[in-house]
C-alpha cells in the first residue's frame, strides 16, 4: 500500500513540474542591435541645398562688372548608395555616392568678350539666357569617419552619430570637399534599419557650399 501511495506521488509531482513551467531563474535574452565588426550597406534619398541663392542672371547688362561667377551648384534632389564597416562598437569608417541635378551645364567664368546684348537690358550668352542653363547631374564621392553611440532597448536599437571626413564632386571640375555632419539610426532588427542624417559640405575655391541631407535604409551584415 505504501509504495503504490509513493508512487502515485511521484507521478503527481513529476506532472505538477511539468505545468509549472521553466525556472524563475530562467530570463529570455533580449536581441543585441549593435556589434562589432558590422558591414552595413545603405540606399538613401538626398536633398541638396546651396548656400546661395541663384543670383538671377536675366537681369546682368553689359554695365556690370567685367567678370561674372555662375553659381557653381543648384539645390536639387537625388539619391545614392553606401557602405560603412564598424571595426567596434562605437567607431566605423564609410564610403558612398551621391547623384543630384544640382550642377550648371558651362561652369567656366564668362567675360564680357563672350556678353552679347540682346532684348533691352537682358544678357546672354552665346544665344543662351543665364538664368536659363540646362542642369546636369552632380557626381558626389565620399569618405567619412562615424562616431555613434547605441542605446539598446527590449524592441529596437537607437543610435545617434557624427561623421566627418571629405570627397570629391565629379562633374567635369572634379572639386574636392570637406564634410561635417550628425544624424541618427533607428535599428528595427539585428539586420535592419533606417537612417537619417545632414552634413555641411565645404567646397575648395570659389564654389558654393552645400548642405546635404539624407534619409534612407540600412541593411546590416
């Protein structure tokens, strides 16, 4: 009698055990978003902004002054690729390529050698009103070291960064540039994000600054 009463006990507490599920000290790991040694590759739109405003080329006379600068780059919108390596957490090194309609077709200095008057006191040259120069696309190339700082939550990663570094427009000109900005990343998944950032892009010479301002997606490897 006692051995059957042991044993059903035993086989109460073996299904009792069963239900009661796994330990309490048990804790389910939340996701790391952010590693070392990450390869990320990004696809973005961009808007660019000049910091000068055309300076309205219709209204020049033969009267005004015997050099005139166009303005070397309009706003414009584009979009491009990247890729950025993180050697750790904290510090990555990146590289991309930037496409807009931003850049002037005759980049040159006009003289009044080339000024014809025509139509009361409207310039042009060659035929061609100023104001009215066909764009072409502005060819963006970049290198840049990344600080960022990742905050990890239970859902996703956040992490805001600065970058600095410099490239070289590729329009015919080939103009170099140096660059400082900040944004910051939303991680989604281990694998995924989006991103959003700005820079100040400081062009060599005479050339107009740009300001470049990107958003896109992040796939993480």
């Amino acid at each position: 009698m006692k051995t059957a009463i042991l044993s059903a006990l035993a086989v109460f507490a073996v299904v009792g055990s069963t239900f009661a599920g796994p330990s309490k000290d048990y804790k389910q790991t939340a996701p790391q978003f952010f590693q070392d040694n990450e390869i990320t590759l990004d696809a973005f739109y961009s808007y660019n902004l000049t910091r000068h405003q055309d300076p309205g080329y219709a209204n020049l006379t033969k009267n005004d002054p015997c050099i005139i600068k166009p303005q070397y780059l309009n706003d414009g919108s584009g979009g491009g690729v990247g890729a950025n390596y993180f050697f750790a957490r904290y510090f990555g090194v990146g590289v991309e390529g930037n496409w807009w309609n931003g850049a002037r077709d005759g980049m040159n200095e006009i003289t009044h050698d080339r000024l014809v008057k025509a139509g009361g006191d409207r310039v042009q040259d060659n035929g061609q009103v100023f104001q009215n120069y066909k764009r072409q696309m502005a060819s963006q190339v970049s290198g840049d070291a990344i600080l960022r700082y990742p905050i990890e939550y239970k859902t996703f990663g956040l992490a805001p960064y600065i970058l600095g570094g410099g490239g070289v427009i590729l329009d015919g000109a080939q103009t170099g540039f140096a660059d400082a900005g900040a944004g910051v990343e939303v991680r989604l998944t281990p694998h995924f994000g989006v991103f959003t950032d700005g820079r100040y892009n400081f062009l060599t010479g005479s050339k107009n600054d740009v300001i470049t301002i990107r958003g896109g997606v992040r796939f993480v490897f």
